[in-house]
C-alpha cells in the first residue's frame, strides 16, 4: 500500500512485477484533492520508470486527473520509461477520451493487457 509521504490520506495499491514494472490501483475518485497524490506515487517509483496505473476501480476522474497522468507520463519518458492505463471504467474512459489523454498516455483494456504490451 502506498502512502502519501506528505501526508495525504489518498490510498493506492502498489504492486511490483517479477520483470520491475509497478502496478498503482488508486480507488475512488481522481480530483484535485487526489490527484497530486497519484502523480507523486507514480514519480517517486525509486525503479524503473515503468507504471501501469490500473483505473479500474476509479469512478470518477476530472481534469486535474488527466493532468496529473500526462505529467507523471513526461517525467516517466524523460526518465527512459513509461506509463500505461488500464481498467478504465464507463464514466472515465468517456472522460479521457474526451480529453484526448490516450493521445498521451497508452490506454489498455485490463491490467494484463498492459502489462503484456
């Protein structure tokens, strides 16, 4: 489980993979109180620079959401790595495809997909 070095009461699952990729399942919602602290789970790996972030237990995701993933997917590539979604449900996969965040960011149906990839 990761926690918010600074503090936040945001909880997101990590997971690390025999091949060094870290899996982040953020749950609930992804906004403006949440989003910082995603970014910084992403950013602050210590490994390699490769994520998947798995959505698929976030309902909601604004703005500061998308913002959050296209910089942490910046400093990941800056980095020689990568990001990639999974799992996105209903209300935000409209809400991405909206923003043209899978312009950005690879979006894979599930985890495994990613992972595969």
């Amino acid at each position: 489980m990761y926690e918010d070095p600074e503090g936040g009461r945001f909880r997101i699952r990590r997971e690390m993979t025999p091949a060094g990729v870290t899996v982040l399942t953020p749950a609930s919602t992804l906004d403006f109180t949440t989003a910082p602290q995603l970014e910084r789970a992403i950013t602050v790996t210590g490994r390699l620079p490769c994520t998947v972030v798995d959505l698929s237990e976030v309902r909601f995701m604004d703005s500061s959401g998308i913002n959050a993933l296209i910089r942490a997917q910046r400093v990941a590539r800056t980095a020689g790595g990568w990001i990639r979604l999974a799992g996105l449900q209903d209300h935000v996969s409209r809400t991405a495809e909206i923003a043209g965040l899978q312009d950005v960011v690879p979006v894979y149906p599930d985890r495994q997909a990613a992972l595969r990839r």
